[in-house]
C-alpha cells in the first residue's frame, strides 16, 4: 500500500514539472503593428514629380535642414529625382520604416504608399519628391508628427517647395531632366549656393529668358502639393 502512494506521488510531480516546461516554452504574442497609408496629390499645372519617397522615424533624422548644405542622397533625389539612396542613409541612420512610390506623379495625379512599424516606436515622417521640370526643385515635409492619429483618422498637409542649392537654376533643357529638357540629372558638381532653400520659383522663357526651357506652365506657387496620412492601423 505504501508503495502504490508513493508512486502515485511521483507521477503527480512528474505532471506538475511537466506543466511547468510547458509554460516556459510558450510562444509569445505577435508584436503590435501601426500602418500609415500616405498619399500625394500633384497640384501644380505642368510639374511632373518623382516617385514619393518617404520614412518614419524618432525625430533625430533631418531630411534636410534650411540653411544647411544638402546631403549627397538628397542631392541625388533634387537632381534626378531618385530616392533610392535617401532611403537607404535613413535606414542607416535610425529610420523603423521606409517606402517609395512607384512611377512619375503627373500633374493633378496621385500616388500613395504605405509605412508600417512595430507600435511604441516613435511616428514622425519625412517625405520628398522632385520637381522634375526644374533643375534642383523638391517638395516635401521634414518631421511630421503622426503619433496623433488614431486608426481610420488622417491629416493634410500641403507642401511648399525647396531648392536643394546643390545645381545652378540655368532651366537650360540641357539640365532640366524632365519632358520640358530631357536633358541630365544628377551631377556631382555643385555649382550653387549649396545650402538648401524655399524655391524662388521658375522664370520661363516668356518672361525675357530665351534660353529657358521652360515658359508659363511650368510655373508654380506654393504649395505645389498636397500629402494626406491615414492610419490604418
């Protein structure tokens, strides 16, 4: 009789430590995930733009600062309209989420795209498109804080223009990347202020310029855009 109770104890704490492993071996819950949809609407009458390029992050990266020399990749993206390596540096540099657009934003079109990141991070996004009739011309918002938005919310922003200083504003066709010039993008030379600036906005060769590549429609006021961020989830 004693023998027979004190296997069964055994087996019961067998049964328990059992139990025990199985607790510590739980799976733990999927992280909590926050996604924006963030669109832009080309306002201007003859202004194609590059694909959006935006990120989101903690506050501590600056896509550009007046006043300040442009990055190289920023350069790149004012010249060319390529994101690419603007992306890649906020990456490196701390961004928790990055996304482009796809295509060329035609004038009065939109395009969007979509951010998403593990919920607590901070939510502050940075955005940038290039005029691409214009020599060194972008558009975008430096910092915006999201950490408002509740699911199914959005904001509205409308975006003034920059010009990166990083390229001479000649709007000769040989510098103009875009259907106006058809000519170069990015150049390395920097042959400007080289310190970044609200655009002074286009002369065109109806205004005494005869060498613009550019006339009347390609003018512009700011804002030359509008952004528009709903969270959701």
């Amino acid at each position: 009789m004693k023998r027979t109770l004190t296997l069964g104890l055994m087996a019961t704490v067998l049964l328990v430590g059992c139990h025990d492993d199985d607790d510590n071996n739980t799976t733990p819950p999927p992280a909590e995930m926050v996604s924006f949809d963030v669109t832009v609407t080309n306002l201007t009458a003859a202004q194609p733009m590059s694909p959006l390029a935006a990120y989101l992050h903690d506050g501590s990266i600056a896509g550009w600062q007046i006043g300040e020399a442009a990055s190289g990749p920023l350069e790149v993206l004012a010249e060319g309209g390529d994101g690419s390596d603007w992306l890649t540096t906020a990456t490196t540099d701390g961004a928790s989420a990055t996304a482009a657009a796809e295509g060329i934003l035609a004038p009065g079109a939109a395009q969007s795209l979509t951010l998403t990141l593990d919920a607590g991070q901070e939510m502050q996004l940075t955005s940038a498109t290039m005029l691409v009739n214009t020599n060194d011309a972008f558009a975008g918002i430096n910092g915006w804080d999201l950490s408002g938005l509740a699911v199914g919310q959005s904001m509205t922003v409308n975006l003034p223009v920059y010009d990166a200083g990083t390229e001479a504003n000649s709007e000769l066709a040989a510098t103009i990347p875009g259907p106006a010039g058809g000519g170069a993008g990015y150049d390395a030379t920097r042959d400007d202020v080289d310190f970044v600036a609200r655009h002074p906005g286009v002369v065109g060769n109806q205004d005494g310029f005869a060498e613009s590549a550019l006339d009347g429609r390609h003018k512009f006021d700011a804002p030359v855009a509008r952004l528009t961020v709903m969270r959701t989830r």
